[in-house]
C-alpha cells in the first residue's frame, strides 16, 4: 500500500500558498511535512489539522494507492529481515 499526497500539492498550488504558509498555518512540525513530502505516513490528527486549515475533506488531500503483488512481496521480505 502507498499513500500519495499529490493532491496537497495541488490544491496549494491552486490556493497559491506555500507548504511552509500551511504547516505554520495548520501548526505541524517540520519533520511531518518532510514525511508527507516523502509519501510517508502520517497521524490522522496531521491530516484533520489540514483540512480543517485549508476547508476540504481528507480526499481532496490523499490517496491511497494500492500495491502491486511485487510491492507486498518486497515489504514481506523486509519485514522478515528486520
């Protein structure tokens, strides 16, 4: 499974504001926005400051997309290994 935050992204583009104006903004740390810059995962909390900031719903910000059967295979195994 990933998770993408393109759309954020876009709707900040659309906003015209910048990804530091949103996290002082929303009142998010540093290293979560480094996290979502990355397609990593974040607390539901980030996700609900967000959208209470910018006035939309969590899918005008995320995406979940699925894995293909290699993807899974790849976490297993590295799972296993750690």
């Amino acid at each position: 499974m990933s998770i993408s935050y393109n759309k954020l992204w876009k709707l900040l583009i659309d906003k015209k504001m910048s990804a530091a104006e949103l996290r002082k903004a929303a009142e998010i740390a540093p290293n979560t926005m480094t996290r979502m810059r990355k397609d990593q995962e974040v607390t539901l909390l980030v996700l609900e400051k967000i959208c209470e900031t910018l006035d939309v719903d969590f899918g005008d910000i995320v995406e979940y997309k699925k894995s293909d059967d290699n993807d899974r295979d790849m976490e297993v195994e590295h799972n296993a290994e750690g």
